[in-house]
C-alpha cells in the first residue's frame, strides 16, 4: 500500500493512495494516513483510483478519519474509485457516511458547496 499527500490548496489536504487497502495495507498506512488527514483538521480528498481491492480494514480506517476529521469540524471526500472497489464502498453504504464522487474536481465542489 502507498500513500502520497500533498496539500492542495490553503484548506485542502490531497491523499492518494495505491495498492490493496486490506488488513495489512490499512496497517502499513494507517498511522500516517490518520495524522495526515485528521490532525491538521483541514477538509482532505482522497483519490481511490489506484486501490486495487478494498477490505473490511480498509473501510474502517477511512470511515474512522473521516469521524475524527468531522469532530474538528472538517469533512473528507472519496473520488476515484473504480470497479469492485466502488461497489463495496457502495454496498457496505459508505458513501452514506462518507461522499463519494467520480472526479477530484468534483471533491473539491462537494467541499466548497
């Protein structure tokens, strides 16, 4: 699993992340993961288009942030993913916690409106 954030503009952190997030990549990832997008208590977006399979761990470390983020009264958005691991964020009503749209312009509109 591979994670890369940059900061995308003065009140929105980008993390992209690739590989499988399943128990072992929630584990690699997961400290930075949460430090990066929780800690500064900025919105985050996070491309999913280069995670290749998406496990129970998986789900809830993104679900986990996306809460400690919305205690600081910051969001987060999911854009990109693709396939199978759209359709469990799907089934498992992810995207009922967390949004989820297609494009990392379309995050960012969702943060802005």
């Amino acid at each position: 699993m591979e994670i890369q954030v940059v900061e995308l503009n003065s009140s929105v952190t980008g993390v992209r992340l690739a590989g499988r997030l399943d128990a072992p990549g929630a584990d690699l990832i997961g400290i930075k993961f949460s430090a990066a997008v929780a800690s500064p208590g900025r919105h985050a977006v996070v491309d999913l288009s280069g995670v290749s399979f998406l496990a129970s761990m998986g789900i809830r470390l993104l679900i986990s942030t996306a809460r400690a983020l919305h205690q600081k009264g910051a969001r987060m958005v999911l854009f990109g993913a693709q396939g199978p691991v759209r359709s469990v964020l799907e089934e498992m009503a992810v995207d009922q916690i967390v949004p989820l749209v297609d494009t990392e312009q379309d995050a960012l509109a969702q943060l802005s409106g």
